[in-house]
C-alpha cells in the first residue's frame, strides 16, 4: 500500500502540473475573449503611468500567466515552486485589484471576478505550501529545466505577441460645433437680405435672389411642419422663384430613422443647404419673402404664410 506521504506527494504534483496550470490558462482564455476590458485596474493605472497601451499591457499579463502555465507542465522537478509563484502573484494581484476597486468606489458586481480569484488562490496556496516527506523523482539537469523555463517563456510571449486582442470601442465623442449662430428673420423685415449674413454662407443666394420676386424657406427634412407647408404652398409651380434652404443637424445631433422623406416637395425649387459644422439656432419653418434683394415679410409660422403671400399670387405688373 501506498503511505500517506506519497498520497500527499501524488496529490501536491497534481495541484502543481494540473490544477494551477488550468486555473492560469482559463484566466488567459478569459482575458483574450473580453480583451482590454478585462485589464485589473492596478494594471490600467501602471500601464497609463508607463505611458504603455492597454493592449500591450494585456500581452504582457497573457504572456507572464502562459509562461507559468508552460513550465509548470513541462519542468516536473520545479512545478511545485513555479505554482507556488504562480498562486502568490494571482492573490496578490486579486488583493490590488480590490483595494483599486473600493479606491474608485465601484459597483458591487466588479468585486466578483477578483474575489473568486482570490478564492481559488486561497485554496490552493496552502496545499502548495506544505512540503511532502516523500522523495521527488529528479526531472532531468538543472540545465534542461533552464532550457524548458526558457522556452516555455518564449513561447508564450511569441503567442501573446500574435494572439488578436480585442479592444472596446469607446463611444465617439460628439463633435462640438465650430460656432453658434442664432438667426433671427424677423430682424430681416425691410433690409436687405445680405444683412442676414445667408449670402456670406451661400454666395448663390445673391444672384438668385437681387432681382424679383424670390420666397427663401428655411426647412429641415425631418421637420413634419416642413414637408405639410411644401405640399400645400410649393407643390406646384409658382409666378415666383422658391429656393429651399436646407439646415443642416448640429454636429453632435443623435440622427434616428426619420418617417419623412429626405427632401421636400417642391416644383422647380432652387435647393441650397446651410454649411454643416455651426450650430443653426432658427426653428424652422421660416418663409422669407425677398423682393430684389430686400426681405418685405417673413412667415415664422405655418399660419402666417398665407398673409404673406397672399399680394404675391400673381406677378408683378411690368409698368
């Protein structure tokens, strides 16, 4: 019959070669599958400090973890002492990662993954640590074992070197718009529509708007108003020229599917957009009424365009 020290002996080399290389190569399975998310937060902060990427820093954490999985498999004679290391320095990294954790006063559910971490290293860490009376087979020359610990070790940075990590993408950051401006049409009435500072964004509204009769509306595609205010005064064509100016979303504008069409309804319209970029403070609808050049009304509700254009439903008389 066996006697109790080589039971104790059998059962430490199985924790050594089996049960600590197992719990190593799960965590590098884990880590690579949730990739720089799965980072601990001492190694976030140490990598930030040293100026290293995040990905770099997961490759060195896989390769170490590899490494010590490799040689405890492979170097029979120093599997107990490499394991040993191995457990030490996952209980110490699970300890740092809960103090970083309660530090930055985070949720409860990201103490888990370190708590069970530290859990499996408290079971194993004493078993390692109690030495067996019975003799250890010798595993081949120390050489050999510092060949095997060396291989192992490249190894396993040459896998972690080529593993693809992956990499959570941060939401984009919305753009700020380049500049704020505020139009105000009313302010137009009886000034020329230059003074808008419209033709200073579209120079094509000076030549399309100097001479006659021209009705310039402010729309947005989205805008329902907009598109019931086309159908029922622009639809057709007029004894007038219309030139529909688009405004354009804010930068930072969370764009969702729209119910409505992406252009107006409009016969024989001239179309311009304002530039993208600013921020248009204007609430659209807006019918502006420019008559060679000079704004004579303007229609900031639905309500108000018929008053507008009620003396321009025929032409001008020549005489």
């Amino acid at each position: 019959m066996r006697s109790d020290g080589a039971v104790e002996s059998g059962a430490s080399r199985l924790l050594a070669r089996v049960a600590v290389p197992v719990v190593l190569i799960a965590l590098v399975a884990v880590e690579l599958r949730a990739g720089t998310a799965s980072l601990p937060r001492w190694l976030v902060g140490m990598s930030e400090r040293l100026d290293a990427e995040p990905a770099t820093a997961l490759r060195v954490l896989v390769a170490v973890q590899g490494a010590l999985a490799l040689a405890a498999i492979l170097i029979g004679r120093w599997a107990r002492g490499i394991s040993l290391v191995a457990v030490i320095l996952l209980a110490f990294a699970a300890i740092s990662e809960v103090s970083a954790l309660l530090g930055r006063g985070e949720e409860a559910w990201r103490f888990v993954p370190p708590a069970v971490v530290l859990a499996v290293s408290g079971l194993l860490l004493p078993s390692l640590l109690r030495r067996s009376a019975a003799a250890t087979v010798p595993g081949g020359s120390t050489a050999w074992r510092l060949l095997a610990l060396a291989g192992s070790a490249t190894l396993a940075v040459a896998i972690a070197a080529r593993v693809p990590v992956a990499t959570p993408v941060a939401p984009a950051t919305p753009k700020p718009p380049s500049e704020i401006v505020e139009l105000r049409p009313e302010e137009w009435i009886g000034r020329p529509l230059s003074e808008s500072g419209l033709p200073a964004r579209i120079p094509q509204l000076t030549p399309a708007t100097i001479e006659g009769r021209s009705v310039v509306v402010l729309h947005n595609p989205r805008c329902g108003l907009c598109h019931e205010l086309f159908a029922e005064w622009f639809s057709t064509p007029q004894p007038f020229r219309v030139i529909a100016l688009e405004i354009p979303p804010e930068p930072s504008a969370l764009l969702l599917e729209s119910e409505y069409p992406d252009e107006v309804a409009c016969a024989d319209c001239q179309r311009f957009t304002l530039p993208t970029g600013p921020m248009w403070l204007v609430q659209p609808p807006v019918v502006i009424l420019v008559e060679d050049g000079t704004v004579r009304c303007v229609a900031s509700a639905v309500d108000q365009v018929e008053a507008c254009l009620a003396a321009w439903s025929t032409p001008r008389d020549s005489g």
